[in-house]
C-alpha cells in the first residue's frame, strides 16, 4: 500500500522563481555561458539548470573505457581559461578543467543540479519564457525568465543510436551501447565485438584491447584518422623558456587554428592529395603490407565527416600486435554466439558494443510552446545557427563539425551578452529574427548540405533541424574562420532583429 501511494502522490510544488536569463545545460557551453554572463552582463540576474547530478555533460555521462576528447585541448578549452595538459584529454581532465572554471569565477551558486526540464512556454502578453524542471527530489519547480539560452547539446543523453539488425535477440552474449556502459562490464579475456568505425570505436578499442583475448572492429566502410604524438612540440618550447600560461595558450591557439584552416581548404581544393597524406600515415604504423584498401582508405573525400586524432596511433598499434583484427563488411544478422556478415563470414564475441553514434536531440526532449502553441522547430529558419524565426528571446548553441565545439560557444556567448546589452540600452524586452523583405523569395535548404558534410546522425535527424537560406545570415556555415569575424560583426540594428 505504502509503494502506491508515494508512485502516485501529486509531485510536490515549489514557489515559483524569476531570472533575467536561463541557461539549459551545465556542459561545456552552459558553463562557458555562466562565465561570459557574470563577465559581460554583470547586472543580470541567472540559472543554470542541468539534468545530471553533476556539471560536464558529455564528459560526465559518458563511462566508456578510454573516453577522450577527439580534437584539442588548445581549442575544446576555453579561450579564457589556458590548457596546460596534453592536447588530446581524458574525459577526467576535461572534468577537472570545467570544474577550476566554476571555481574561479564562483559559478557554483548559480547551477541547480539534477533538474529535469520538461517544458518551456514563451508568453508573448507577458515576454517572459516559463520552464517547468522536476528535481531530485521529485519537486516540481517552475521559473520564469526573460531570456532563454540553450546549451543543453545536440543528442540525447538517455539512449545511443543502435541500428536494427536481423536475429539480435538470438545473441546471447551481451550488447550494448558505450553510452550507457555497464560499470560491471567485465570484458576481460573475453572475444569483443566493436560495431562501427567513428571516434568512440577508436578510442575504445586501444582501451580495453590489452585486457581482451581478442577484439574484432566491424565497421561498414572506413573512416579517417590523424595519428599522431599527444603533445604539442610549440607548447612544450615555449614552457621550457619559461613563458607565461596565459601566452603559450593563445600563441599555440592560434597556430593550431591557423594550421585547421589550412587543412580545411586543401581537404577540398586538394582532397587526393590530403588523402595519400592521411593514409600515409595510418600506413607507417600498420606497416605495407596491410590490406588498407580494403580496410582503411574511407570511399568519401576528408572532411565530409568529421576526422579524430589518434594519440600516438594507438588504435592501429593494437592493430599491428594482432589484438584487434577489423572486418569491412555489412552484418547481415545476429546469431547466437555474434554475427553473421554478408560476406559469408561469422564473428563470434562473448559482447558485442554496438559504438554506432548517438541519436540527434534538437531541444532537449523539452516540450516547447510559443503562446499556446507547440513548436515546430523544423518549420523554423535559422540566424545563423542560432536564432530561429518565430522564436522569441532564445538563442541555441550549436558548435562546429570541423572544429572545436567551444570555439562556437565562445563567439556566440560574446553574441548574446552583447544582445542582452544593446536591449537594455534600447529599453525593450522581446526579440525575435524575422525575414526581411529582401529574403521573402528566398529558397529554403535543409539545416547542411549533405554533399558538405554528412554523418549519419545528421542525416537521419536533419528533419528535426530548421531550414537554412541561401544568405550567409541564415544559415550555420560550419566555418569558424568565417564567423570568427562574422559574429562579432553582426549589425544589431540590421532588419533581421525585431525588437518590441
């Protein structure tokens, strides 16, 4: 009796409290967000509220042996805050990073952990947004606030992306998801399967290969990697000179910029050459007489999916020592003991980890309403990739593909602050993006051009994303090169910003 009636009591209710702005998500831009506010609109009043018990997002969800970030630290980190460990962290370090940030600009008081937001309700009568959160303790809280800022990242968080293959509940091994993996996983001298070829499967793999009899990597076509030492040789020179932090950060910043660019615009000017130069140099750890074609030489040019770093090729030294063996095939189903592939082949493992990617989660599976309305994000146009027509007083973070999300959460952390300003100094409290005349007539595209870049879970969710025009202004251009001048130029007072 006692069981039923706490699962179905009414959930409690609190008073209902007021911010000037909201922040969805104590990840790496809802704390990045948190310090560009404290620093650039000091008179404001906010909240960050976070789902998990915890701040960090990615890096504290995720449990995975081995998770590491896939790009580097010198641009991933914060332009504010210098990185002084390797260039590729641990999921660990980065934690520890995020955490000296919290603590030394005092963002703790203004981060309520473990609150679930369920819905998010724009009053045009009132210009004021209404979020209603359950926290840990099964209370209902609501606020209100003036702005809302979503950082609350691009997938859900609850479940990974696992295809439907044929005869997969005949396997009785275990399967799962790296996403939501077992802390009692016990993997060692067991056969390990890894479905897929992207970042998590790399570095995966070198994580848990030494500890298992055996790990075959099934992947459907190649993917492409950059192997290299973890360090940064600028980095360590200019530390053996003894210069300061602050300026070994920016200086090796820059360069590591500079060098991305660089790399960006031959992978399309040039993208045979950059090939070769790629798998040059998975060639000389797995050594000539590998069978790359087949295994790994990707059938698309660099760059139309994003490219990880490899620290120190450890995924193909496990190659090269005969503990991982990789399959190039299609699974035509699950057996008993693991997989059947097209090919004819089977595989058998004791687990199969499906590292298949994540599925794309636009709003934070939060239930959004404009007077009344629910919202249609799909039917929306995008201001260049952040705000969205028809959507009063938010703005959404959504990094780059090609580059450190953060470089993204930095530029439009300045854009808002920067908005926040200009309308107190014009005394109003609604904005919204809205077409201009000119743009009328203007073709609507989807969110990216697939012919551009084309992960699978950009395209099996890119019907859940706004459109994009055909002017700079409204789209995402994925170019960080481009928006690093473009953002902070952005006339305030063009006809794209209707204020009231």
């Amino acid at each position: 009796m006692t069981e039923v009636a706490v699962r179905t009591a009414p959930a409690k209710s609190a008073k209902t409290e007021h911010f000037d702005v909201l922040i969805v998500g104590a990840g790496i831009s809802g704390v990045g967000g948190a310090y560009h506010l404290k620093q650039q609109c000091p008179g404001k009043s906010f909240v960050v509220l976070e789902g998990l018990e915890s701040y960090g997002g990615t890096w504290l969800m995720h449990k995975y042996p081995g998770i590491r970030s896939d790009s580097d630290l010198y641009t991933f980190g914060y332009r504010f805050k210098p990185w002084v460990g390797p260039p590729i962290a641990t999921a660990e370090e980065i934690l520890t990073y995020m955490g000296e940030v919290i603590d030394e600009n005092d963002l703790a008081p203004h981060i309520r952990y473990n609150h679930k937001i369920t819905t998010a309700s724009w009053s045009g009568k009132d210009n004021l947004w209404t979020i209603e959160a359950t926290d840990g303790d099964g209370v209902k809280r609501t606020f209100t606030a003036n702005f809302l800022w979503m950082c609350q990242g691009y997938y859900r968080h609850s479940e990974g992306y696992t295809p439907q293959w044929p005869g997969m509940e005949k396997y009785k091994g275990k399967l799962i998801h790296p996403q939501t993996w077992p802390e009692d996983l016990d993997y060692k001298n067991k056969n390990v399967i890894v479905i897929g070829s992207g970042a998590t499967a790399a570095t995966l793999v070198p994580a848990i290969a030494n500890d298992c009899a055996h790990v075959t990597l099934v992947q459907r076509s190649p993917t492409y990697f950059i192997p290299g030492r973890n360090e940064n040789e600028i980095a360590n020179m200019l530390r053996e000179l003894e210069i300061d932090e602050t300026w070994i950060h920016e200086i090796v910043r820059r360069k590591v910029l500079f060098d991305q660019e660089a790399f960006t615009h031959r992978a399309v000017a040039e993208p045979e050459v950059v090939k070769e130069e790629l798998l040059a140099g998975v060639r000389a750890i797995v050594g000539p007489d590998y069978d790359m074609a087949t295994h790994l030489t990707p059938k698309y040019r660099p760059w139309r999916q994003r490219i990880a770093f490899v620290p120190d090729g450890d995924l193909f030294q496990t190659v090269l020592s005969g503990k991982t063996s990789i399959e190039t095939d299609e699974i035509e189903s699950f057996t008993e003991t693991g997989l059947q592939l097209k090919s004819g082949k089977k595989v058998d493992g004791d687990i199969i980890i499906s590292a298949t990617g994540f599925n794309l989660n636009v709003l934070g599976d939060i239930a959004f309403t404009i007077d009344g309305k629910p919202l249609d994000f799909a039917s929306t146009v995008t201001y260049r990739g952040m705000m969205f027509t028809g959507i009063p007083n938010m703005v959404w973070v959504f990094g780059y593909f090609r580059a450190s999300w953060t470089l993204r959460a930095d530029l439009i952390g300045d854009f808002v602050c920067r908005l926040l300003n200009q309308m107190d100094k014009k005394g109003v409290k609604k904005v919204e993006v809205a077409l201009r005349p000119e743009d009328k007539n203007m073709p609507l595209l989807s969110w990216i051009d697939p012919e551009n870049f084309n992960p699978g879970y950009l395209m099996r969710g890119m019907h859940l994303l706004p459109k994009r025009g055909d002017k700079p202004e409204w789209q995402h251009t994925q170019d960080y090169w481009v928006e690093k001048d473009a953002l902070p130029a952005i006339d305030l007072d063009d006809k794209a910003f209707v204020y009231k």
